[in-house]
C-alpha cells in the first residue's frame, strides 16, 4: 500500500487532486489521508511495507515530522526519506552543506534571536545588499530585502513586534544575489532519484518581493545548461533524496547559486508548462510500486 500525506483541509488544492488524478489511473492500493489523520492512527495498523509518500510542504511537516522519524527508525519506507527531509528543513545547515559539497550559495550567516551579539556586529554592510529570512519554511513570507546597513534594525523590528514567520525558528541573513534583468527571479529545477527531470523560472516583477508562486512570482520554462544539470546532481546526492525541488538564482555574470531545496514541491505548474510530458506523479508513483521504473527526462 502507499499511503500519500497531505496538509489537513488542502484536500480540494489542485495539487493534491493531481495526484490523486494518476491514482486512480493506477491499479494499486494506494490511500490519501490527511496529516491529522496521520496522527491519529497507531502505527501498528500499518503493514511492515507500507509507502508513506510525503505531500506536506515545509510548514505543514513540522506537525508530523517527529512521527515519521519513528516509522523511518522502524523500518517503514517514507518518500522522500527522513534525513533528507531535514535536510530540507535546516535552511541554515543546508547552506553548510552545499559549502562543503563546493555548490555555489549566497555567503549566509544565520542565528537564534538571542544571540544579540552576532546580529548587532556582524558586518552585513560590506555585503551591499541582503536578504532576511525564516531558517524554517514560510511560503514566501516573512523575507526581506534590506540594505546591509539596515539588517541590525530589522532583525530588531522582527524580534520586538514578534514577527510570526520568525516565532519558532533561528533568523538567517544572505547577501542579495541581483541578476541581469534586476527584478526577483528564481530557478526551480525538479529533481528525480538524483537527476533532473525539468525546469521552470518564477519571476516577480514587484522589486524587493521573492520569486515564489504564494507571492505572485509568474511561472515558465527554462532549459538548463549541463553546468546547472550538474549542481543538481550534486545537491541530490549531498542531502540523499529521492525526489525534490532545488531553487537556483544567477548573478550578472551567469553563475548559478543555490538558495534551497523543497521538501513536497508543488508539481502541477510544471505539468502544465511542458503540455503534460513531464508527469512526477506517474514518475513517483510508478517508482514505487516497482523500484526498476526510473522514468526520467530533462528538457
């Protein structure tokens, strides 16, 4: 059986009826429940070999994330696994990671909000401009791009009106990457048993916005390089995933940085984009009842 995960009360997005959409074109045992529903059933009524395919974007996990580390330790099999999931999470630590992976990021401090210390000395003039942003998913929100010299005053604003998106999570501040074409855009490159499989651009006309569906950041193609193809695979096999989401964007000279990688991405828009001939539903789904299928194309 596989079991799909979805955030409680998103049961009509039309991301989770994708999926179930190539559910029923499947003839498998596969069930959808909610993550409260999740919760609420004992993991001894799961068969040892039960799928548990993971929908839940990186807010809603949290809610479940302490559970499905106890089925991984058992045995179970989660999609994407636990550890890269984490890895996910962490935004702060994934930085760390790329680093020592020699994959481009933006330089990047982070720390809690107690460590008045660090924030109120550390010299983010010298980075020009800069962006201040949860360590924990916030679908877009809570991120802003500020003057260096200003960074001090609003992680102070943040930490004084208790700024929800920050209320649980460590604060992390990284120099603002500008493009050729100057306004917020960002590339999302899907990624499937560690190689890409298509690619889109977010962009938002609005400056000092963020490049993200949630905050009107408009969808489109993009066809990446071998070199960007390559950074993929590297970020894929660093954090162990199956499959995930890795956000890029590009300085004026064209190099790629990497600013994160997504736990549940949103895959309809990319269906869409390329008429249907990329399917990461069908992909996963296919995968999982039968470890041989890897169906896997870039564009």
């Amino acid at each position: 059986m596989i079991v799909v995960i979805y955030p409680t009360g998103d049961q009509l997005s039309r991301h989770t009826r994708h999926f179930a959409a190539e559910a029923e074109l499947i003839d498998a045992d596969i069930k959808f429940i909610t993550t409260e529903k999740f919760l609420s059933i004992p993991m001894l009524q799961w068969e040892p070999d039960t799928i548990f395919l993971i929908r839940v974007g990186a807010v809603a996990i949290m809610e479940i994330l302490h559970v499905l580390q106890q089925y991984y330790s058992k045995g179970y099999t989660i999609f994407p696994n636990v550890p890269a999931i984490k890895h996910c999470l962490e935004k702060g630590g994934f930085s760390d990671l790329c680093k020592q992976n020699d994959i481009k990021t933006p330089e990047t401090t982070y720390f809690s909000k107690t460590d008045e210390k660090h924030w109120k000395h550390f010299p983010f003039w010298e980075w020009g401009q800069c962006v201040i942003k949860p360590s924990q998913g916030s679908l877009g929100e809570g991120i802003y791009a500020v003057e260096g010299t200003e960074v001090a005053g609003r992680i102070e604003q943040i930490i004084k009106t208790q700024d929800e998106f920050y209320e649980h999570c460590d604060i992390i501040v990284q120099r603002r990457i500008v493009n050729k074409k100057n306004v917020p855009e960002s590339i999302r490159v899907f990624c499937f048993m560690g190689e890409p499989t298509c690619s889109i651009t977010l962009t938002n006309s609005v400056l000092d916005t963020v490049s993200n569906l949630f905050q009107g950041g408009v969808p489109g193609p993009y066809f990446p390089d071998d070199n960007l193809k390559e950074q993929c695979r590297k970020i894929c096999k660093a954090i162990g995933t199956e499959f995930t989401a890795i956000d890029f964007i590009q300085d004026q000279q064209g190099n790629y940085y990497c600013l994160e990688t997504n736990v549940a991405p949103h895959v309809y828009t990319a269906f869409l984009i390329y008429g249907g001939k990329i399917n990461h539903p069908k992909m996963i789904f296919n995968y999982l009842l039968d470890k041989s299928k890897k169906d896997s194309i870039i564009l």
